[in-house]
C-alpha cells in the first residue's frame, strides 16, 4: 500500500468517535500544512509529507505493539494519539511551523542547495509540540485522560520538561513512546 492507502486505512479503525475524528482531520488536512509538513527541520523525514509519513509510521507500529503488550487498549485510542501526536508540527491555519528554505544567491549562483532544507517559523508564538497538537484538537474530539497524557508526553525522558511525568505514564503513553523512538530510530533512519 502506498502512504495515502496506509492513512487512509488507519483512519478508518476510528468508529465510536468517527464522526468528531472526520471532522477534525478535515480540518487539519484543509487548513494547516499536516500532509506537507516535514517530521523535523534537519532530521527523521526531513522532506515534504514527512510528517504524515512519520504518523503513519507511528501508528502501525504503535498497533503492532499494542497487539503483543496491551491488547485491551483499543486500536482506535492508538490509532489518535498516534496520528495527532505530532499535530503541532504542522502549525496553525495559514501559518506553518516549517518553512522551506530557498538557496541564498550564493548557493544559487554555484547551483547548490541551502544548508538546511527547512527552519522554524519564528513568525509564531512559541508553543511545545505536545501543547500546540492540543490547541490543534481544541475540543473537536474528546480524549481521555490517557490518550491526552501521551500525546503530551509522547517524547518521554527526552524532553527536561516530561520529568514529571517519570513513573506515572499509563501504557498507552509508554507504547507511543516506544512507537515514536522505534519509527524515527529504525524504520526511518
């Protein structure tokens, strides 16, 4: 299956919250850069429709997993943390987190390309990840404490400010963390 076959089927494991679901990766399909978006400015997926890739990625593993360790979580709460845990990625309506950076005149003149294929927006106020993928949701589905708690703490001991966290994650948070690494470390290198 090519990637969009792949999205497509993942989405279609939502049932009991299908409609709220719909609506909003309609939403975010439309109006923010989710299906253009690299996964990072430098890293895992760096190129147009990373971000999307890596999601897909993270949810087939985070199903695989759950398959062998957690069985009783439902598909459908992975399949959600795991599409919209990296949301934030993709900015706000009309305003991307990336932007693609062109050659400078220089690199242009020498036919080369820029150092970096892509920089963070500074155009847009500084929100985590995790915080901006829950303004993105803002209520057009409603999550449980659990699938909230990974999406906020999907990087795990990563991240200085998920210390709090430490000892108290629910198992859907430790398997989308297990996904997230897994994906960007092994599938996507």
């Amino acid at each position: 299956m090519n990637l969009q076959e792949r999205y497509e089927n993942l989405k279609s494991k939502v049932v009991e919250r299908r409609e709220e679901f719909l609506s909003l990766m309609d939403f975010v399909e439309k109006e923010t850069a989710y299906l253009t978006a690299p996964a990072s400015t430098k890293f895992h997926l760096c190129h147009e429709g990373g971000l999307l890739e890596h999601s897909v990625n993270v949810a087939e593993t985070l199903l695989k997993l759950k398959e062998t360790l957690a069985p009783e979580i439902s598909d459908e709460s992975c399949v959600i943390v795991a599409l919209l845990h990296d949301l934030g990625k993709a900015g706000v309506p009309n305003n991307p987190q990336y932007i693609k950076l062109e050659p400078s005149e220089k690199q242009k003149a020498y036919g080369l390309k820029p150092n970096l294929p892509y920089k963070f927006n500074s155009d847009m106020v500084y929100l985590s990840v995790p915080i901006r993928s829950l303004y993105l949701i803002g209520g057009k589905i409603s999550l449980t404490e659990e699938e909230t708690q990974a999406i906020v703490y999907h990087d795990g001991q990563y991240v200085e400010d998920n210390r709090s966290v430490a000892m108290k994650e629910e198992k859907l948070t430790l398997l989308l963390q297990c996904a997230d690494l897994w994906s960007c470390r092994v599938i996507e290198k």
